[in-house]
C-alpha cells in the first residue's frame, strides 16, 4: 500500500460529465495535466485508492474529462466527485522541474537548518502575498520561511529532506 507521504496531491475532481461515467477534473498547474500516466489515485475515507484511466479529454490546460476504467455510467461517476487525486511524488519527480511555480513539490519535506536542526515539515505553500513561504509545522511551533532558491543548500528527494541556509534571527522572529 502506498504512503501518503509517497503521493502529491495534483488536482481535484468535480462533477460527472455525460453519461458514460466521465469525471471533470481540474489540475492544481497546467503541468500536471501533461504528466503522462496509467493511473490516478483518489482519496477516499483518507485512503489512496488507484483508479486507471481509460480515456484523457483535455478541456483547457488545467481542466481535462476523464473516463477512468470501471465507472461505466453517471450514477458511478457522481460517487467520486469532489474528492482529491493524487499522483506518485516519483512520478512528478522525473516529469516536473522544481522552479518558482512548482513549491508544492516540497510539501511533506522535513527542513533542516544549516545547523543540522530539525525544523518541522513543510506542510502548506502560502502564496497569498508576492513572496511564497513554506508553511512548516512542528511539534512545538509553526513557522513561515521564505520560499527561495537562494536558501536552499540541498534537496534530499530520497529522504524528503530540504535543507536550507537561513538568515540568522529569521526563526526566532519567526516564532
């Protein structure tokens, strides 16, 4: 069974479309539309459940019909609208650079200071203002930190481990 932290949520489903079992579903960025594969996962009761597509309709660059393999009418379909999909962090990984419009790659990231200290997991991307923070969570705190390639050092995709080299004082304000 899949971990979820093994997938990245892509996208959400909307309404069915027709009446041969076509869900509508809308991607989070345009590249995720173009990734190429078999097979989407829903979230269903906090589950990953894979469902395999049998067709792939693009609507706009961010919007496609699908036809996923057993969901053969309406009815079936309007079962799985409003859920969250998700693909393979694998599967973004050799198909998506990880640029400015991409920082939710990140999410479920631990980042570790360039003092070796653990400072929690990236949990959401807050692009509400010009600059982009990483929402990272901890046991003891939450921070917001900068979402910026000059504070990257490395990116541990193995370990899901971002490390970064912070301004000093940036964390104790932070907090």
């Amino acid at each position: 069974m899949i971990e979820k932290n093994e997938i990245l949520q892509i996208g959400r489903t909307q309404k069915p479309h027709g009446i041969k079992g076509e869900l509508t579903v809308v991607f989070q960025k345009a590249e995720y539309a173009d990734i190429d594969t078999e097979f989407y996962f829903f979230e269903i009761e906090g589950i990953p459940v894979p469902f395999f597509v049998e067709e792939f309709i693009f609507g706009t660059d961010v919007m496609a019909r699908i036809k996923f393999e057993d969901v053969n009418d309406e009815i079936m379909a309007s079962r799985y609208k409003n859920l969250n999909i998700f693909l393979p962090r694998e599967f973004i990984k050799t198909t998506h650079i990880k640029d400015a419009s991409s920082w939710d790659f990140f999410i479920g990231y631990t980042v570790i200071d360039q003092h070796g200290s653990n400072l929690g997991i990236i949990t959401e991307i807050d692009e509400a203002t010009i600059n982009v923070l990483f929402k990272v969570e901890s046991n003891e705190n939450e921070l917001l930190i900068p979402a910026t390639q000059d504070f990257i050092t490395t990116i541990d995709e193995k370990n899901n481990q971002l490390e970064m080299n912070l301004p000093e004082g940036l964390i104790s304000t932070n907090t």
